[in-house]
C-alpha cells in the first residue's frame, strides 16, 4: 500500500499497539500532527517538551510498554533532551519522533534547524536521522525493538519534513529489525550456574539486592520465592523498590546513602551479595573499597558493560533476569538463615528507636508523618511518583510498596520537574490505579505548566506537594557539609492552593498532622485532580545519610533522642 512517510509513522505506532503519544506540534512534524487526526492513537498535548518525554517514561514504566513522545525541530526537539537523558539513565523504554527542516536545508542553520542526533547521541540508546519516506518505517520498527529489548532505553527517530510528505511502497512485514551488530540476548553457561548455587549453598550471610532490573525484567515473583526457598533477606535500591514486597518478613528495605541504617549494616557485614538488575551506583555503594569487604559477589545483569564497572565480582550470570531466577530457582537448595536474620532484627531494633514514627506527636508537620500518612489513607495500594530531593527519600522510606511498578522515580539523573508530568503519563498508563505525584516546592515549579494539561486532557492524579519553602536537599547538603552557610536554597513561593485554583483544580493546604488523613481522603473523592500542599517543618534532615564517598556504614544518624528543632538547624 502507498502512504506517505507521516502516514507511516502513526501505521508503525498503531502496529506496535501505541494508545498515547505525548507532544507538542510545530512547523517541521506538521505533516505528521496533520496524518494523526486519520488515525485511532490518543495524543496528549503538554506544555512543553521536556514532559512529553517524562509522560512517555511515566507510561512506560506504569505499563511495562513503550512511552512515546513527539516534537517539531529545533527547540522542540532540544527540550526534549532532559527527559531523554532521565530514561536513559533509568534504562526506561521511550521512542521519541522529532520533526526535522527538509533534507536539502540541511546543514545550512534553516530555520529551527538543530542537529538532534548529535545533540542526543550520548543520552539515547540509538537514534536515526531519516530522509526519505522508505526509511520511517524501518527505522521506526527498529526504534521500538531497540528501545524494549535487552536493557532498555531511550530511542530518538529524526524524521525530515520531506520525508514525511513524500510517499512510497508500505509494507510492514518487510520492515522487521535487523539491527547490524545488535545482539541483546546473553544466557549464562551451566558452569557459571553451578558456581553460582555452591556459593550460595555455603553462604551464613547473604543478603540480595534488588534492583531496577527485577522490575524491568517482570521477575518480582521469581526472586520472591528464591528468597522464600533459600530463607535469604532482600535489600533494594531505589529504583527496586517494589520489587519485592515490602511487607514481607524477608525484606530489610531501602539501602545505600539514604538507607536505613539496618540494612547498609547487613550489606557490609554479609558473606555474600547476590545482586540483581542493579549496577552499583554510588549512591548505593559509597566508598566502592570498603562496599560488602566480606562478600562474595554474584551479578546478575543484562548488559555486559555493567559487570565489574564499579565493583568487582566473583561470578556474573549475565541474561535477562527473568530467565536466570527461573534457573537459579530450580537449583536452589532449601536454606535456613534464621541465626542471621535474628542478627539483623538487632540491628533494626537499635535503629527503630530513632525514627521520627515512634516520637510523640509535638504540634509540627513532619514530611515522614505525611508520607506514611498518605500510606495509610492509601491502604498502600497507590502508585506513587516522586520528584527529586527530601520528600523523595521520605517517601522511599515511609510508603511501603508492596507491588512491583508502584513507585516511579528519576534515580539515576535525580531530574527535578520530573513527578507531576510522569505521573500524568502512569495515570494514562493505569486509569485505575489511585496516582499520587508527590513533590517538593522546587521542583513542582520546574513544570508545573503542566497543570494545564491535567485539566485539558482531564488526568485524575492527586499532587502531595511537601512544602518546606526550601530546596530541602541541598540545603541538607550545606547543613553538614558547607558549614550552614545557605547558599540560594531558600524559595519564595507561590500561593499554592490559588495557584491550584487558577487551573481550577481541587486544592487544600495541610498545617498539622491531624489534617493529613482528611486532606488525603478528600483529595482522592475530588472527582478531577487534587493537590494537597502539606506546609512542612522547614528545617527537617533526611536521616541517615552516607557522606559523599564515605563507608556506606559510617551512616550520619538522627540525633538520639529526636532533638532536632528549628532552632538547632
Ligand atoms: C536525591 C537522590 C538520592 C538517592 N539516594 C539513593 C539511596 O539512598 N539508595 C539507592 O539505592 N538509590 C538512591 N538514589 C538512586 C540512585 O542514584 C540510582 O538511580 C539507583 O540506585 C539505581 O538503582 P538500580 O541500579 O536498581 O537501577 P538502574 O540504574 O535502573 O539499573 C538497572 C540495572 O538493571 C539492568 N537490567 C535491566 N533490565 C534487565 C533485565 N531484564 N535483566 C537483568 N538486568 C537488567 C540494567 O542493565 C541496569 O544495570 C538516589 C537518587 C537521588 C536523586
Ligand atoms: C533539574 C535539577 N536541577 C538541580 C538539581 C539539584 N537538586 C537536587 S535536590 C534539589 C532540591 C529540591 O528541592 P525541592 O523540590 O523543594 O525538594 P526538597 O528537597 O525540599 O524535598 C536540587 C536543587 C536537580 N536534581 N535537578
Ligand atoms: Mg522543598
């Protein structure tokens, strides 16, 4: 059949089973918004293009799918590059489309004429430069095979607007990809298994950490009944959270530099380390000479460029996480690790007596009360994204997630602006899912234009917005590091709940904790979006916290007992 390459672009998308796309028009992907009105895909129009591609992850990482998002040339395709560089570092599966300025113009600074593949080619998985109208079906197909298979990734398709307009033959058969020299499936050879189960037979020790990649890989259940078989307790990064249920008696919890003591202890102290989908990030190690001195250490990973990147290990089953767990299970011996989980259960009462859960309730709105407030009146079963600082640790360490894809994150790039447009994409992704964007007053105002599409597109998402009239973390940062001296972290502020009210959204400010389980109740009733501003002791830390390139077991505590005021900040 003959189409035209704008055609071309939205029949690939509907062949891959695409319901959303998110994006902003402009003169250069004109061709392509004009084709779109001819076929059945949902476009969500947003404010800007850095949260086109932030919906698209949020949709992709809520479904299990590919995101999409689409932009003209030029500014349009460069806004688009913190997003990109947010999926990529998450490993998160986006195809982003941008316009291009014809073919013949290229090369000669045309008008909205930028180089995007250049621009893009260290923040994407691949991209593509397309200038002719044969080439968008293939390179569209290519794009998705890429960005979903082995360790997946963002992919940007750069289309000209000849391309678009020009027709040609369309087949999809023969478009099927052949990437040359792309080869993402690894299996690990029997020896390696074998080598594998000797060493966690003999472990006294072990502990798991899991990470991303068991959410990517769909493999929750599996690890879950290989820590059941081999009675072996379970850490998780941030981005893992969810891979594990965090009610069950095997899971320590949250590690690295804002993990809870316990487990970074247990980490430090185990014979042995079984990581899974997770690649050692500072942020979960520390100082990588003194990470788990004790462990022997198992990796199980997909990309081979992640095996001893940071940190040595002893055997690297590399292949996709599902498959080996189903191998790793099916050799598992039956363990009893009773003496060493009683050993931990130590070291978590010692650290339980400092929590700010168990303080009597002295008149102040503590972001920790929030979020496990939000917990409750959620019996748990929100999918929450978060924004970047503070309240993101909070809520890593108050809502206990039990199922996998129920927190989203930017971890690896630590993007601010992130969480309300990533919600609106998971929302998208899982209409019936209660969605919570939970965010600082800094970084909800790095995109909050995109209230409006909230409004415009009608997405029921309810906003937890912590306010601590700060930019909480760094101001932390300074607190212990730069001598108190408070550099550009405090914020003036908008009127929240006007500002709400402007878009005609729901919204109620939250000053004690007696409000909190009200205000979330009502905000969830509200029939449209809601937003409840929770106005937050201003000078709240984040405990622990692991300095910069410390041992991830010299963890700076809270203050014992809680003494910490306004005063003493
Ligand atoms: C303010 C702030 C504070 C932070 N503090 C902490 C903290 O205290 N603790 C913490 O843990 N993190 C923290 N982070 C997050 C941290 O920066 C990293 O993003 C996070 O630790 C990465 O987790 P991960 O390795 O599990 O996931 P990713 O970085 O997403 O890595 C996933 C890994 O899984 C592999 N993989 C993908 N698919 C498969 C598959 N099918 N099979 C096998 N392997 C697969 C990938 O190749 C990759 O190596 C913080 C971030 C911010 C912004
Ligand atoms: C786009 C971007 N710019 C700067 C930073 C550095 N940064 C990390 S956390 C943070 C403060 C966030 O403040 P806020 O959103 O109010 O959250 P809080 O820490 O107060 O909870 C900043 C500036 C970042 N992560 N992202
Ligand atoms: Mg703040």
């Amino acid at each position: 059949m003959r189409r035209t390459g704008a055609q071309i672009i939205w029949e690939c998308l509907q062949r891959e089973a695409i319901t959303h796309v998110f994006g902003y028009p402009g003169g250069a992907i004109l061709p392509a918004y004009d084709a779109m009105l001819d076929y059945p895909i949902r476009h969500v129009l947003v404010r800007h293009e850095q949260s086109a591609v932030h919906m698209a992850d949020g949709f992709a990482r809520a479904s299990g799918g590919v995101g999409v998002a689409i932009a003209t040339s030029g500014p349009g395709a460069t806004n688009m590059v913190t997003g990109i560089a947010t999926a990529m570092m998450d490993s998160s599966p986006v195809v982003c489309i941008t316009g291009q300025v014809d073919s013949a113009l290229i090369g000669s600074d045309a008008f909205q004429e930028a180089d995007i593949t250049g621009v893009t080619l260290p923040v994407t998985k691949h991209n593509y430069l397309v200038t002719r109208a044969d080439e968008v079906g293939p390179a569209i197909r290519e794009a998705f095979y890429i960005a979903r298979s082995g360790r997946p990734g963002p992919v940007l398709v750069d289309i000209t607007k000849d391309a678009q307009q020009a027709s040609c033959e369309f087949n999809w058969e023969t478009a099927e990809p052949r990437p040359p020299g792309y080869r993402p499936d690894h299996r690990p050879r029997p020896s390696e298994y074998q080598d594998a189960a000797q060493l966690i037979a003999a472990a006294r020790r072990p502990v798991m950490l899991v990470g991303h990649g068991v959410l990517l890989a769909e493999a929750a259940p599996l690890v879950r009944a290989f820590a059941e078989r081999t009675g072996i307790p379970v850490a998780l990064t941030l981005l893992g959270i969810g891979g594990f249920p965090a009610s069950h008696p095997l899971n320590l919890g949250l590690m690295g530099m804002h993990g809870q003591a316990w487990v970074n202890e247990a980490v430090q102290q185990a014979d042995l380390i079984l990581a899974l989908g997770m690649r050692f990030d500072d942020r979960v190690t520390g100082n990588v000479r003194t990470f788990a001195p004790h462990a022997k250490k198992i990796h199980v990973e997909i990309d081979p460029a992640e095996v001893n990147k940071i940190v040595r290990v002893d055997i690297a089953l590399i292949g996709d996480l599902r498959d080996v767990m189903g191998t790793l299970l099916a050799e598992a011996a039956p363990g009893d690790r009773s003496d060493w989980l009683a050993h931990i259960d130590g070291l978590r009462a010692n650290a339980s007596a400092r929590d700010v859960q168990n303080l009597p309730d002295d008149g102040r709105l503590y972001a920790a009360h929030v979020m496990h407030d939000v917990w409750r009146a959620t019996d748990g079963n929100a999918l929450v994204v978060t924004d970047v600082g503070q309240h993101q640790m909070w809520e890593a360490q108050y809502y206990r997630h039990d199922a996998p894809r129920t927190l989203i994150t930017s971890g690896g790039l630590g993007t601010m602006g992130f969480a309300l447009p990533a919600s609106i994409g998971a929302k998208l992704a899982r209409p019936d899912a209660a969605v919570w964007a939970v965010v600082g007053d800094g970084g909800f105002q790095m995109t909050m234009a995109e209230l409006a599409t909230v409004v415009q597109e009608q997405v029921k998402i309810n906003v937890a917005l912590i306010n601590n009239g700060h930019l909480g973390m760094v101001r932390q940062l300074q607190h212990f590091f730069y001598g108190r001296r408070y550099a550009a972290t405090p914020l003036v502020n908008p009127d929240f709940v006007a500002l709400a009210g402007a878009y005609g959204i729901w919204a109620r400010a939250v000053r004690t904790r007696a409000e909190v389980l009200p205000a979330v109740a009502d905000a969830m009733r509200a029939p449209g979006a809601a937003l409840v501003e929770f106005r937050v002791e201003p000078d709240d830390t984040v405990y622990p916290i692991v300095a910069p390139g410390a041992d991830l077991h010299q963890m700076i505590r809270r203050p014992h007992p809680f003494t910490q005021r306004a005063a003493d900040a």
